[in-house]
C-alpha cells in the first residue's frame, strides 16, 4: 500500500490561527507572538508517498496551481522513482489519493492504465478525510521538525533543503506505526 499526499510548507510556520492560555492578570510576553512578514515570507508545496516499508520520494511541487499534467509528471518521476526504490511493482500495489480533481483527471487515470496500475488498485478516497490518511502525521511531524530550526529559512530554496532533509530522517518504524494505526481510525470516524 502506498500512501500519498501533498501539503504547504511556510517559511514562517503555520497559515492558521496561534493560541495561548493566559490568567487575566498575565502579560503577554514575546514568547506568545509569532513575526510576521507581509506576503507571508513564501511557502512551497510538497508532494510525497509513504509505504510500510518507509517514506518514499518527496517532491517540491512548481509555482503556482497545480494542474493534472504536473501532478502526472509527478507521479512518472517521483511515484514510480519511490517505487522502484522498494522493489515494488504497479500491478501488485494498492495506491492511496485523495479525491482532489487532478487526483480523478482523465489524464490521471489514462496514466495510471498505461502504467499498469490495476483500476481497482487505487482507492476511491472519502473527500475532505485528511484524518484517514496515515501521511498526514508525516506532515504534521515534518513541520515541527522544520519549526524546531533556531532561524527561520531565508527563502523557499532553503526551506527545501531543510524539508528534504527532515523528509529523509523518516524511518519504516515511523510509517508502520502510522499505517498501523488505520483500522482504529476507521473506526472512530465511522462511530
């Protein structure tokens, strides 16, 4: 089984709302600010895989959106590339994505026949589901690692670099405890 997903990745941290518990009396103390920089100090997409074998290939997505030529071109270099590094084969493996339009594209699923993917290999996805994906905690993981650097990226180049970096440090022990991890999440969202 393959896992994959893409996600965004900030120079300067989250995109959403930052909290902090305070008594009334409390001052608020630097520590409870987050800078921020107009534009937002730019951001990346990523795409990436994950096998019960370990992460497979991440890959930095172009500017701007992606459409269902890039996100094919992806899957011919990245996907295939994290395959063969696995010894796995099209025809023998199960391929998760979600439900996203480029995902369904006829270009995608002409891609997926040529290359031998059996149909009933890659998952229909429920939409808007991120918590069934077991790459969402790789994500989630990755970001606190890149969160953790004493200085912020100088720009989305170096951002990169540091996310292929943190990327690599993923282990199979990492990815099976998420995978594993699948029937009770089933689970929870179906109770």
């Amino acid at each position: 089984m393959v896992f994959s997903d893409e996600t965004k990745v900030n120079v300067y941290g989250s995109d959403g709302c930052k909290y902090y518990w305070s008594r009334p009396d409390d001052k608020l103390q630097p520590h409870h600010l987050d800078l921020t920089v107009k534009g937002g100090g730019g951001s990346i997409m990523v795409w990436g895989c994950i096998t019960y074998d370990g992460p497979g290939y991440a890959c930095w997505i172009s500017e701007g959106t992606m459409k269902a030529s890039d996100y094919v071109g992806i899957l011919g270099t990245t996907l295939m590339d994290s395959l063969e590094y696995y010894g796995y084969h099209p025809q023998d493996i199960y391929f998760q994505q979600d439900n996203d339009p480029k995902h369904t594209s006829k270009l995608a699923k002409q891609w997926f026949k040529d290359n031998n993917f059996k149909c009933d290999h890659t998952f229909n996805w429920p939409s808007q589901s991120p918590d069934l994906n077991p790459i969402e905690h790789i994500w989630h993981h990755l970001k606190l690692k890149l969160s953790a650097y004493d200085t912020r990226a100088k720009g989305v180049h170096e951002l990169w670099n540091r996310v292929e970096k943190e990327w690599s440090t993923f282990t199979a022990e990492d990815c099976r405890r998420y995978i594993n991890s699948m029937p009770d999440r089933c689970r929870c969202v179906i109770s």
